[in-house]
DNA sequence: AAAAAAG
C-alpha cells in the first residue's frame, strides 16, 4: 500500500504529516504528489473532501524548500474563489509548515491592506488570495509577479460560476510562462476544459472519482410548506427539535437577506445558532466560522458561500430552508453532511413554487428524494402567523383545538414577552431608528441572559425555553417590513452579537450533543 | 428567485 513516505516529499513535511495522524494518502494525493514534485503541471478533478488541498500543499512546501522569498515577489500563488477557503488553505500552511520557516501571505478582501503589506514587504514564499484583493495590491505596486514558480488555480469551476474568469487571466499573464501551475476543478465541463488548455503545458491529469452526487449515508427528505417564511421557519424549528442525532447542522437560504432574517428568528427563539453571508463583515464571518468548528454554535444560517469547499468536519444536519435554483448546489450543499463514509441527514423545505426545481435536483442526483410527511398534495391549509398582532383566531389558542397534523405545532402564539416589545418600546430609544444602532441595546442586554443560565432546560438540543426577552425591535413579523426598510440601507447580515469573543454559556449546548 | 469578490 503507498503511504506517504512513499511520494517523494521532504523529511521535514513527512514529519509534520505523521504528527498530524495521516500515514496513508487519499487518491488524489498518492496522484498528483509526485508529479507535482517532478514539476509537472496537474489537472486535478476532485471534490472537497478528497484531500484536495493537502495535494498541492505538500509537495509546494517540499519544493519551496530550495531558495528564499524576496520582498514583494511572491514564489508561488494559491487563488482561491472565497475568503474563508483562502484562509483555511493558509492554515494547511501552518499545520503541514510547521517544520519550515515560510512566509505566507493572505490577501483577502475584507480586512486592512496593512499588514498584509507588511507580510509582501518581508517577503512572501507563499501567496494565498482572493483574485480581487490581489489585482487590488498588483495594482497599488506593492507586488511583483515576475518572481512566482507554481501556480495554483483551485475551485476552478466555482471560479467559472462566479464570473473570476477575466480575473484569473489577468493575474496568469502577470506571471512568467515557465512557471508550475497545478488546476484543480470538481467538475470539467467544456469551458473549464479550454481554461485548462491554456493554462497548462502537457498536464497529469489526476480525477478522482466524484462521490457519487450524493452520498449514500445520508438520508434525504423533502418536506412540504407554503411559500411564507413564518411557516417555514415554525417547520424548521419543529424539524430542528425532533432530530434526535442532532450534533450541529447548516440551515442554508437562498438570499442573503433570508439569511439575516432566519437567524434572528432563531435566536429570538433561543437557538444556539450563527449566520454566515457574504455581506457580512469579515470578523463576524471568521467569528462565526470559529464558533461553528469549535461547537460553540449548534446551527449555522448560510447562503451558498458556505455550501462548498468549506472544511466543517461532522456537521451531522443540513436543511435546506430554500431549494437551490441550481441543482448543483443541492449537491454542494448536502455535500457537508455524511462525510468520509459517516452518517448525515438532509432535509429540504419545498413549497408549490419549488417544483420545477426539485425536479432538476431529482434528476440530477437521478434519484427521487422521500417526502417527510407527505407531499405538496397533502399538505394543510397554510398556517397564519402566530406572530400576528392580531388576537387569537379561532381553534388556534395555546391548547391548539382546530386542525391538527403534524406540522401543526408551535404555531400556538407565542409567550408573552414576544409580543411585548410590539406595544413599542420599553425597549427601543425613540431617537433609534437604524438598526446598527439597536445593536448596542442587544449587546448590553445579553449579560442578562447569561444570569438566566440555572434556568435554561438543556433537554432540547440547540434550544433553550424561558428566555427571558431582551427585544429590542420586535418579535412580530408584522413589524418585519419596517425593520427591512432600515436594514437595507445598511445590511451587514448579523453581527455577533454579544459573542464577542466567548459565546454566553447558555447558548452552549447542555446535554446531549 | 441568488451568491460570490475590490471598495
């Protein structure tokens, strides 16, 4: 059997390979580490989750081991289509370079040119960036491309989808003619095949096969609602609540917008959850992130930014609270569940409007998915808005008389203290009226919350009841549109908001995980 | 019907 010490890498990052636990190299790896080494170009066809970062940084430290970095002139480029796979591609650096005394430099929009000036200034082996950080610090004169030896082009179909192409050639014709470039690509359809074609000089084409769209340790479900987010979200909650296995799950939304709004309503109704989108200001993004590995936040609200390439070991739950309008992204999506052979669960919500596009993901993935409880034909009358500050309707009071089915649960009015900041503001300074202003009034009120930790009953995965209500705008939804109409002159997404840096025990987890 | 990335 090959194992690492058998590809031809350096003793120094065999080292750091065995001290991480890995002795045998996963198929992409055993194939594209020694032609790389050879300095060969690779094409390499591989999904997240192959080991594919590992076979590009292995044999990069091996070779980067010859020579030193010379101020501004970068020896080799890594561009990858996102900040956060960027900054997890630096840390591969730092757990397999632990042996070397390399530079490596992450250039990502989002945070402050300075330091990574700085880190250009001293010299860079390693360049790890988003294409439009790096045309950005190229074009202030700050970097020399002429000195770069290997590139790497990951995630070039995601590249493609993104529209970075123009991007990527810029950045390639910056770079001298003889340099190493290793490609990477989950998926080769035609476009990417000519990018390749041009890019690359005789490759080693590596493909390792694609999991089979789906993995099959993962459990699917289609679950039917209407169209309005109040009912989706009291499903969701339900569904959250009856997973027995539930260690941690990413609830992806279509739209940014619905990101923001499905995590305030979580956290509103005591979930330990965070929220991740592209609008969000980077330290909350990286905030979250970290809290969502290290288990401190059970839910993560994402939008497709999340939905590939990512590494989030053991995320035993994915729902989809919107279907992906491309089918493709289903896949991704799904994909961070039921990893390396384990178990998973995906539920997806579909509504009459999400039909045609079930259908696509049906044949894509050229299985039909199984309706929770029963399909779109069965489905009850839609649910009204237990957030209506209108008083009760009939058959709908706490003890729920009229219909019943399955789904029809939690919609009973919510306690008291949700409604109560709609009677206007105990809560809500007069002069407020932006949201990032309210932000503080949610900051201060959290310590509250924590002192409410000896009441909080853990028996319910991820949720906490009897929270007490520090609501600072207002529960109902009816109110949904005016908050909107402040938000969107200044939408970060949310902030962390009083996570800073240690998440308030009670919305750990307590029990079982 | 969207998201991502440069400000």
């Amino acid at each position: 059997m090959t194992t690492f010490s058998d590809l031809g890498l350096s003793q120094k990052v065999l080292t750091a390979v065995t001290d991480a636990g890995y002795t045998i190299p996963t198929p992409i790896q055993a194939g594209a580490i020694p032609p790389a080494l050879q300095r060969r170009d690779i094409l390499g066809i591989a999904q997240t989750g192959t080991g594919k970062t590992a076979s590009f940084v292995l044999p990069m430290l091996t070779l980067l081991e010859k020579g030193r970095a010379r101020a501004r002139m970068p020896r080799t480029l890594i561009l990858e289509p996102t900040r956060e796979l960027a900054a997890q591609v630096a840390e591969n650096f730092e757990k397999y370079g632990k042996n070397h005394k390399l530079n490596v430099a992450l250039l990502i929009g989002g945070v402050s040119f300075d330091e990574q000036d700085r880190k250009l200034e001293r010299g860079a082996d390693v360049l790890i960036c988003t294409p439009g950080r790096l045309l950005d610090h190229c074009e202030r004169g700050k970097l020399l491309m002429t000195g770069v030896e290997i590139l790497v082009i990951d995630e070039a179909d995601r590249m493609l989808d993104m529209g970075f192409i123009p991007d990527i050639e810029r950045i390639a014709k910056l770079i001298p003619f003889t340099r190493q470039t290793l490609f990477f690509s989950a998926t080769m359809p035609p476009e990417i095949q000519k990018l390749a074609d041009r890019f690359l000089q005789n490759p080693e084409r590596v493909e390792v096969s694609t999991r089979s769209s789906t993995a099959t340790t993962v459990t699917q479900r289609l679950v039917a609602t209407h169209s309005k987010d109040y009912e989706k979200r009291a499903i969701l909650r339900d569904l959250i609540q009856k997973q027995e296995e539930l260690k941690n799950a990413i609830i992806f939304c279509n739209r940014k917008l619905d990101v923001a709004e499905l995590y305030r309503s979580l956290s509103r109704h005591g979930f330990s959850v965070g929220a991740l989108h592209g609008d969000m200001d980077q330290s909350s993004r990286t905030k979250m992130l970290a809290g969502f590995k290290d288990n401190a936040i059970t839910l993560l609200v994402a939008s497709d930014v999340a939905a590939r390439g990512l590494d989030i070991p053991d995320v035993s739950h994915v729902f989809n609270f919107d279907v992906p309008i491309h089918a493709e992204d289903y896949v991704h999506r799904i994909g961070r569940t039921g990893r390396a052979g384990r178990s998973g669960a995906a539920f997806t919500l579909v509504s009459k409007r999400d039909t045609k596009f079930v259908d696509a993901i049906e044949k894509l993935i050229d299985k039909k998915i199984e309706w929770l409880n029963g399909d779109l034909s069965a489905l009850p009358a839609p649910m009204e808005s237990h957030e209506s500050s209108k008083p009760e309707r009939g058959g709908r009071d706490g003890k729920r008389g009229g219909r019943r089915n399955d789904r029809d649960r939690d919609y009973a009015p919510r306690p008291v203290h949700s409604h109560k900041s709609d009677t206007k503001s105990d809560d809500i300074p007069a002069a407020v009226t932006t949201v990032a202003a309210l932000e503080p009034v949610i900051a201060k009120a959290e310590p509250v919350r924590s002192e409410r930790k000896a009441e909080t009953k853990p028996q319910n995965a991820g949720r906490h009841s009897n929270r007490p209500a520090p609501q600072p705008y207002p529960a109902n939804d009816d109110n949904r549109d005016r908050r909107n109409r402040y938000r969107r002159d200044q939408d970060d997404g949310p902030t962390p908001v009083g996570f800073g840096d240690d998440i308030p025990a009670f919305m750990l987890i307590a029990g079982k995980a």
